[in-house]
C-alpha cells in the first residue's frame, strides 16, 4: 500500500480498523471499515475483491492490539497480506485466527525494480515461498510459511488446533 | 553453533528445532491469568471448550493483583466469574489478598529456573530475574494455553548487553535500570531476548534483578536474564521458593544479534521524565520539580529490599506538609515482613500510607489516582500519559521518592 511505488511503513492498527467501530462484533459487517482511517485508503473496502493480495510496508498493524485490525480483512476474504515485518501482537493475532500474513524482507526491492504493480496478478506458494507474477510472467519469492503457522492456517486457526488435536 | 539463553530454555520445551526466528511449540510450565484478562479467558473457554476440563490443574492459576479487593463493580463481578470457573475446573486461585501475580509465582517456586510461564500481565517477563521464561500474552493465547498446555512461539534474536564502570555510592538498581532503559530505547532491544553481564548487575539482589527485568518491558524487549550472580541470590531464591536455582547459560559459540555495552562510571540516581520511561535525567539535572505525591510499589520496586530502602530514608523524619506517599508491598510476604522487621513502623511513622499488596498505585487500583495537574514521582515503570490517572509522573528509585516527599521536590538521598 503506497503512493508511486512506495509503501507506507507503520501502518497503525488505529488505523486499519478505527477505534469509533470496535463495538462491531459480527464478522460479515466489520470489512466495510478497513483501512477506513488511512489517508488515501478510505475507499478500499470498495475496490477490494475475494482473493485480493495487499502489499504492505514495514510494521503493518503497529500498536493495539485489536482482533477486528485482522478480522475486517477476513470480512472482505482478502487472500493474503504480505509485507517486510508485521506488528508482534498483530502477527500473533492474524496467526491465530489462522489469516495469512507473509513476511518478504525484499519486498521494496521488487517493487523498486517494477516486478510487483499494483494490480497486478500474482500466485504466491505459502508452503515454499515461490511467487509468480502472472501479469509480468516474472518469479519473485517470499518467506514461506512455517510449519506451526501452517498448521494453524490449514485448520482454520487456533481455537480449531485445540479442538482437532484434542489433548483432553 | 551453541545456544543463548532463550534458545536453551526452549530446546527444553519443545521437539522442534530450535533457532532464532523459528516458530515453536512450547510446553508450558505454568500458564496463568489476573483479574484482568482472566473474564475474557473464561468467556472464550466456556464458548470454545464448554464443560472440558482446563490441561493441567496443577500448573493453571488466575492471580487477582489489578485492583483488590475489588473496587469497582465491574472488577467485583469479574472476580466472582474467574473464581466461579476456577472452582468448577479444580484450579488454585491467588486470591485479592495475595499480591502481585509475577511476584507470587516466585514465591511459591511456580516460576523456576528454566522453566515457561504465560499470563495475561505485559510484566510477566520480571520472571527472567529467576532465570525462566516469562511472557504476557492475550486472552485468546492464554485461553488456548489453559486448555492444551501449550503455546506457539516465534524464538527471539538475542541482544548482549555489558555493563562497566563504578557508579556513585547512592546508586541503586532502578537507576542502573533507568539508565539502560535511556540507552537501549525501545529499538535496540525490541523483540528481543537481552541477556545483562557485568560486575553491576551481577551484584544485584534478587529484588534488584527484578527491577530490571521487569523494564525490559520499556525497552520492548521480550525477556531479560542475568547469568551471573551472587551465591547469596541463589540461596535466597531457593529460600524464597523452596526450589534449586540453576540459571540457564548462554553456550561460548551462542549467535547475538547484536552487542551493546553501557558505562555506568561515575553516575548517581536517575529519574525519567513525563510521558516516556526513556526519557531519563540525572536527578542533578532536572529543574526544581515540586510534587504532590509519591508511590513506592510497583511490581519493579515493591519488594521488601525497595520499602527498606525508603524507610532509611524516611526514619525519623516526615513527608512533607501537602505531600501524600502512597506504599504498596508487592505481596503479603512482603507485607509480613514489613511488620515483623519493624520497618512497617518507621514508614508509618514518617507519614505514609500503606496500603495492602497488590497493582494499586500503578494499575487504576485500590490505591487511587492522580488527578489533573498533580505532579507525582513514582517507583513504577511507566509514565504514559493517563497511565495513572490525569498527573504528570517521574520515574525513580524508592530512596529517591523518600527523599522527594521529604522535600516536597524531586531530590536524591544525598540531599537531606
Ligand atoms: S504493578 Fe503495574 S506494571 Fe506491574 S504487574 Fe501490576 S499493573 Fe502491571
């Protein structure tokens, strides 16, 4: 998410989800709201389809620690957020809910040398890493998902682990 | 390759391979929750798991320190809920009259020498001062922890951090802390494990090791340990909690991300300024700053060492006319031995209040607030703006907050 090929760094979670709509509870009303206190972004809930990739700067959702900053991106069923570094109470609580956050420590680097466009269609490998942008048919790769985020992803996150490995 | 501290503890709570930056399973040793947190933990179990049973009785805990007893209905309620639960479970509960949670852990041996703890307290890595691993966390995260006994964890970088030099005689373990808080920031050591060397902090005591443990917290830190230490420390502690203190060590060949070394020659008490813990001055440094108030407790200073330290200061003389000076001991243990050591008197005597154990006079508790305007020093380890109350509060040492009340302004010791 940025302006000319940069992207914004310490993105707050105050501002993916503003603090006016912390009351809201029910999943399916909490993804008109996203980014909604990002300068710039107000009108993403709008542009943004099922399956959409964001691309993101350093830090993304820095400070609170709010479970409606990952949640209103599952409303909106975004595929997949990818960026440099995360939040720690952020990456923990999309981990958790078993939503993908990606870490691409060259992601400036591939925006900077044109591989990754807005808009464009790209496929990323969450188990090996391998990206493929299909609009500029060029290869580019993140870091894979680990086997214990993986596991909470498959199943749906970790409330679901609990109960599928039942150690009662 | 060897191993740091971190590393080592958690090769001994998991099967997988264990490097910074890896993502594990850890077996826990104890997981806990306080009366904040702990209703969202018995709402999310009771949704999720209903009527199973928690994990482990034995190794689950709710630890009630935020505000007791109870002060506000909300808390009253929320009290009763996790005592409700605790009961239908089968678990032990720290009860109003018990202290800090972190702080009675240690007393009871619940948070041994490389062992694991999890709570829903941010200060919960004081434990690193016993040498185990720590970690405040969530509602969701603790919920899952009562209910398998686990918890996934990314294994943090490792920062070494020495300290050299011989500081001035009055200087104390919060200044020491204090003044690395001012030199790590909150960048350096962030999402770190810091492991401290040198002669000053292998010196501390046990209530000073806590001390600087528990700002790792400000420095953005993960968790904070100290190695080396006294052999009077490791007999304390196994006086304190019945348990062997065996401090993991990091391996010769163990990989840093990085290491720092901070000269502390020459210096004398600290203080941090409103609104950031970083933000630290010598004492001899600030503009004459009157108070209102000061707060000695805190689960940084609220051991019995810290309220000694104050009562030498305060023995035989008087808070000031128009100054109040909240004490609150960090646990019952810690009260008792107030009382029997006759130290409770010299406190009470100078003009204090002492209140019960527990989070009062830094969590919006039981032992009231500062309101707009009031100037307070405090021997807490935030001073975020609304943190405790409307005021404006400083950061410093239990002598430096007697002597400050003594005064009527923020003073060191030397001063009276
Ligand atoms: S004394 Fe304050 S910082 Fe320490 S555990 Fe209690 S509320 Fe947290």
């Amino acid at each position: 998410m940025g302006k000319k090929g940069r992207l914004i760094e310490d993105i707050d979670t105050d501002q993916i989800f503003h603090n006016a709509f912390l009351h809201i509870t029910e999943l399916r009303q909490m993804g008109q709201y996203a980014l909604g206190n990002l300068e710039g972004w107000k009108d993403f809930p709008g542009k943004t389809g099922p399956g959409d990739i964001i691309i993101a700067g350093r830090n993304f959702g820095a400070g609170s620690s709010r479970q409606q900053a990952v949640d209103c991106f599952k409303s909106l069923q975004t595929g997949m957020i990818i960026a440099p570094s995360f939040g720690a109470i952020y990456f923990r609580n999309a981990v958790n809910s078993g939503f993908p956050v990606m870490k691409c420590s060259k992601l400036a680097d591939l925006i900077a040398g044109g591989l990754l466009k807005s808009g464009d269609k790209i496929r990323v490998n969450i188990r090996t890493g391998e990206g493929q942008n299909q609009t500029r048919k060029e290869a580019f790769f993140i870091e894979p998902m680990n086997e214990v985020q993986y596991n909470l992803w498959e199943v749906g996150g970790l409330f679901s682990y609990a109960k599928k490995t039942k150690k009662d | 390759m060897g191993y740091t501290i971190i590393e080592k503890i958690i090769r001994g709570h998991t099967d997988e391979e264990v490097r910074a930056g890896e993502i594990v399973w850890l077996d826990l040793d104890v997981r806990s929750a306080r009366d904040f947190g702990g209703p969202n933990v018995v709402k999310n179990f009771c949704r999720e798991f209903g009527d199973t049973p928690v994990s482990d009785r034995s190794k689950t805990f709710f630890t009630f320190d935020l505000c007791v007893p109870a002060c506000t209905l909300q808390y009253a309620d929320n009290q009763q809920v996790c005592r409700d639960f605790a009961r239908a479970k089968g678990f032990k509960v720290f009860d109003v009259d018990e202290g800090i949670g972190s702080h009675v852990l240690i007393e009871r041996g619940l948070a041994a020498s490389g062992s694991t703890v999890v709570g829903t307290d941010s200060h919960m890595n004081i434990l690193g001062a016993v040498g185990c691993f720590g970690q405040g966390m969530g509602d969701v995260d603790i919920t899952f922890a009562f209910k398998t006994g686990k918890i996934w964890f990314q294994v943090p970088e490792s920062l070494k951090v020495f300290v050299r030099g011989e500081p001035s005689s009055g200087f104390s373990a919060k200044d020491l802390t204090l003044y690395i808080v001012k030199q790590l920031g909150t960048k350096k050591a962030a999402l770190k494990s810091v492991e401290f060397y040198g002669e000053a902090v292998r010196k501390l005591s046990i209530s000073g090791r806590i001390t600087l443990c528990s700002m790792v917290t400000e420095m953005a830190g993960i968790i904070g340990f100290i190695p080396e230490f006294k052999d009077s420390v490791a007999s304390e502690i196994k006086s304190l909690s019945g348990e062997e203190f065996n401090h993991p060590y990091a391996d010769k060949d163990a990989v840093y991300s990085d290491a720092i070394t901070i000269d502390i020659d020459g210096l004398g008490p600290q203080v941090a300024a409103p609104f950031l813990p970083t933000n630290v001055k010598d004492v001899g440094d600030l503009e004459e700053v009157k108070i209102d108030s000061g707060f000695i407790g805190c689960c940084t200073n609220g051991r019995f060492e810290d309220l000694k330290a104050a009562a030498r200061v305060l023995k035989g003389k008087k808070v000031k006319d128009g100054v109040m000076l909240k004490i609150v001991p960090a646990t019952r243990k810690v009260y008792k031995q107030l009382l029997e050591k006759g130290t409770l008197k010299d406190l009470f005597e100078s003009g204090a209040i002492i209140s019960n154990p527990g989070c009062g006079g830094c969590a919006q508790g039981h032992i009231g607030l500062t309101g707009k305007g009031e100037v307070q020093i405090s021997t807490g380890n935030r001073n975020f703006e609304g943190k405790q109350g409307k005021g404006q509060n400083y950061l410093a040492s239990p002598a430096v907050v007697a002597a400050s009340c003594i005064l009527g302004h923020i003073a060191g010791p030397e001063d009276i």
